[in-house]
C-alpha cells in the first residue's frame, strides 16, 4: 500500500501570519513537521502543499520536497486534493497538520494501518483525554461513534447531552475529543472535495459533516498520544519548552 502524505503550509493564516516559517529553536516550523513526518514507516512520499514561493524555497532549502498549490482553496483537504491530482499512483492520502511542529510519527502509523480493513474509506483520531473544560469549549470538537468506531456525529457543542443524566457522566460514559489528523482512499479523497457544503457543515463549520451527510463512513482511531501544536503566537512557549 503506497500513502502519500501531505503537509498542507499556508503562510496567509488570519491568526498567525507566516507561522510556517517561524524559528523554533533554530529550525522553522515547517522544518520540524517535515522532518517529524518522515520517521513514520509507512508513508512512502511526502509532500509540503503550500501557497507561498516562501515556504516552498525554506522545504527544499531544508531537502524536502514541496509543491505550489492553489490560493483559493477552503481547507487542507483541497490542497491534498490537488497534490494528489499531480502524483497519482498512491492508495491512501494523510493529511498531516502544518502547525504540529512535536507531530509523533506513532499517530501517522496508527491512522495509516486500520486500512488494513477494506471498508475504511476516511479515518481520523479522537482522545478519551477530555476535561470538562473541553467538553464546554466550542474550539474543542467532540465526536460520538457507532459500534464499529465510525463516526456518528462531530460537534462544537458538548455530545452526547448529559442534562437528564443521575451520577458522574464522565465515569459512565467515553467522551472522546477529535484530533484533526486525517487519512483517505485515494480514489475517496478526490470524490469527497467535489461535494457541495451542506446546512449542517455551515452550521457547525466542520467539514466532515459534510463527508458524513453524503454517506461516506469515518472511522475512528483512539490514541493516548498528543502533541501541542502551534494556532496563534502564545502557542508559541508550550512547544519551545518542549523541544
């Protein structure tokens, strides 16, 4: 099986311009994610899709390997899309988060091996690590499974609703808590960026309702393993302490 991964850059994020490039104790984030990547056993490529000529030049500067993708695209999951047009003899697609300079290859690995299973078509991680913090923040997102660890349902808001419930709801039930590491079928990633937005991904703004609305199943991988990773400059301390 030949999985081609991808590390989607943007240098134009709203909250953090040019993160990629930041300096992390002396090598750029980008650098670091890249080179976390490649401990993984299974992936057989990986590629850097980004927007900016800057961070193309700092990928292969470094000696990896980048590609220049569209400015127009809505999310990762289309500029995996595009890299995947271009280099097409690969099974699956994993989408690795361009912000996640500590990226602990184990994850990537663990995606990667439930498509062993020839009904996987989109496979994703999820944490029981939840605090009840977590659960009340909408910037925290939740997701109930079925009995084959697919996904039912991803939400911004606390799910399942325990109002009615008598006792200690976190002792009597797993809440799981996504991590937003992807992987695909090759043949279902390109299917799933032709589909139209749907209401419930516009409402929730969570672009696997999407997938999910129009059938495709997710399943999803429980880990223990977590690594910070890098949303706005105050993020920036917590990685630094640890490297």
């Amino acid at each position: 099986m030949r999985v081609l991964g991808v590390i989607p850059a943007r240098f134009g994020s709203s909250r953090f311009p040019g993160k990629p490039l930041i300096d992390l104790k002396g090598k750029t984030m980008i650098q670091r994610v890249y080179e976390g990547a490649k401990k993984s056993k299974l992936i057989s490529e990986l590629i850097v899709a980004t927007d900016d000529v800057r961070i193309l030049q700092e990928v292969e500067r470094f000696g990896g390997k980048a590609e220049l993708t569209s400015e127009n695209h809505p999310s990762g999951t289309d500029r995996c899309a595009e890299v995947l047009s271009r280099n097409s003899d690969f099974d699956l697609v994993i989408n690795i988060q361009g912000d996640e300079p500590l990226v602990d290859a184990r994850q990537l690995d663990s995606l990667i091996e439930v498509f062993s299973d020839s009904s996987v078509q989109i496979a994703t991680l999820a944490t029981e690590n939840i605090s009840q913090e977590d659960f009340h923040n909408p910037n925290r997102i939740k997701v109930v499974l079925d009995n084959s660890n697919n996904a039912i349902y991803f939400s911004r808001s606390a799910i399942p609703n325990f109002q009615n419930f008598s006792g200690n709801s976190f002792e009597f039930y797993p809440f799981l808590r996504h991590i937003g590491l992807y992987a695909y079928r090759s043949e279902v990633l390109t299917q799933i960026t032709k589909l139209e937005p749907t209401v419930l991904e516009k409402i929730e703004s969570l672009e696997q309702l999407r997938w999910l609305y129009h059938e495709y199943k997710i399943r999803v991988v429980k880990t223990v393993i977590e690594t910070p990773n890098i949303d706005v400059p105050a993020d920036v301390d917590k990685v630094l302490a640890c490297l």
